[in-house]
C-alpha cells in the first residue's frame, strides 16, 4: 500500500481470528526521527504480522518507540503485552481507557476474557501533538466507540487515522462507526461530526483499512443517521 501511503505512514494490514471472527485488521506506522510509533497493535498473536511489516519498511520490534492505542478493545490493545517483550516502547491512551488497559477495570466488551494487562505510561488527551515525518501528529478525542476513543489526524496531509471512530469498507466506502460494537451511538455520531471539521482528505480505519474520503462524507455520514 505504499504507494498511497502519506511519507512516513504505513498501513499494516493482517487478518487475525478474534472473538470467534477471522478479519482483516490494519494498525499503523508512523515514522518519526527516533524510530517507529505503531498505533494500535492488534489481539494476542499479533507481534508476527508487525514484525513482517515493519522488517518491510526497513524496521525491527525494537524500533517501535512509542505505541498509541485509539482504545482499549482486545483487537487494538491484545498484543501489546507480548510486543513489549521485543521493545521498550512508551504506552500511550487516553486516560479514560488507561484503566481497562491496566487490569484496573475488565473491559467492555470481550465477555470477561481480557487480556494480560499492560502498564499505561503516558495519558493522552484532546490536543497532545507529536512529531512525525508526515508532519504533526495530532490527538483527538472521540468517545463513544469506546469511552475515552481518540483518533490521530496529520493537518499537514490532510490524513485520519480513525481507528473504530469510522469504519470503512473497501477503497471507496466509509461509514460511521458500528453500531453492534459502539455502545454510545450518539456520542459516537458528535465525533463524527467533530472530524469532520477538520481538514481531512484521507482516512486510515483499523477495519477496513484506507480510503480516500474527506471531510464532506464525514458529515454525509452524519446527516443520512439523524
Ligand atoms: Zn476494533
């Protein structure tokens, strides 16, 4: 995919066997100049697919350097804990997520079956920017997918990536977040809309991977579920 890629982003997608569903997942590469910041890595058992990925870019485990997960959900947040056995990487989520990553609450969904627990080390909120080779990499809050949900937006590319604020559907489809698994449907909806006044001209979904959709279809997508 790096073709379509932003400098310095890269989609990795895999399939994986979650809850019972076998899916395609897509975590991302962002490079900055100290190495790799992964978001989202995906459930247990994920760390071989990142590894093939980012030895595809010219990296190693080792060089991921800081990981944010969009939220705490055991298909972004599963694997971590075996990932941190190849690297020392920084833990980042929102500080409402923070405690279901930790073991401090069970997670939402998943029936009780959670995952190892894993330190937060760092906890994001609205506005927290980091540098990146594809320019400013922006935190923004959109709950209702998941409590404390945040996605990451480039202003200098123009690019989102959504994490499950969106949801897209082939290279030309992107929809709201989904219903069965967003248990704040309205809130869900305002950070659509929230989205959708910034710049945006392509978007990265953890399912569904990229597509090119800009901030007109973000607020078509409110509209048509008022
Ligand atoms: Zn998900």
């Amino acid at each position: 995919m790096s073709d379509r890629d932003d400098a310095g982003v890269h989609t990795l997608p895999f399939d994986v066997e979650y809850g019972g569903l076998e899916f395609t997942i897509t975590p991302t590469a962002v490079e900055t100049d100290r190495g790799v910041v992964l978001i989202d890595v995906g459930p247990d058992g994920a760390v071989d697919a990142l590894r093939t990925h980012l030895t595809a870019i010219g990296y190693d485990l080792a060089d991921v350097w800081l990981v944010v997960l969009t939220h705490h959900d055991g298909d972004h947040a599963g694997g971590l804990d075996e990932l941190l056995d190849h690297t020392d990487a920084v833990v980042a989520a929102h500080r409402e997520e923070a405690p279901y990553v930790t073991g401090d609450r069970e997670p939402i969904k998943g029936d009780g079956d959670r995952y190892p627990p894993v330190a937060v080390d760092l906890e994001l909120t609205d506005g927290v920017r980091v540098p990146t080779l594809a320019g400013p990499m922006d935190v923004v809050e959109t709950p209702g997918h998941a409590p404390g949900h945040i996605s990451l937006h480039f202003p200098a590319g123009g690019l989102l990536i959504a994490g499950d604020a969106l949801v897209a559907d082939g290279a030309a489809s992107l929809s709201g977040p989904n219903p069965e698994f967003t248990p704040d449907m309205n809130r869900a909806l305002e950070s659509v809309a929230g989205l959708a006044d910034l710049e945006i001209e392509h978007v990265v979904c953890h399912h569904g991977g990229y597509v090119q959709a800009d901030s007109d279809r973000l607020r078509e997508i409110v509209d048509s579920s008022c």
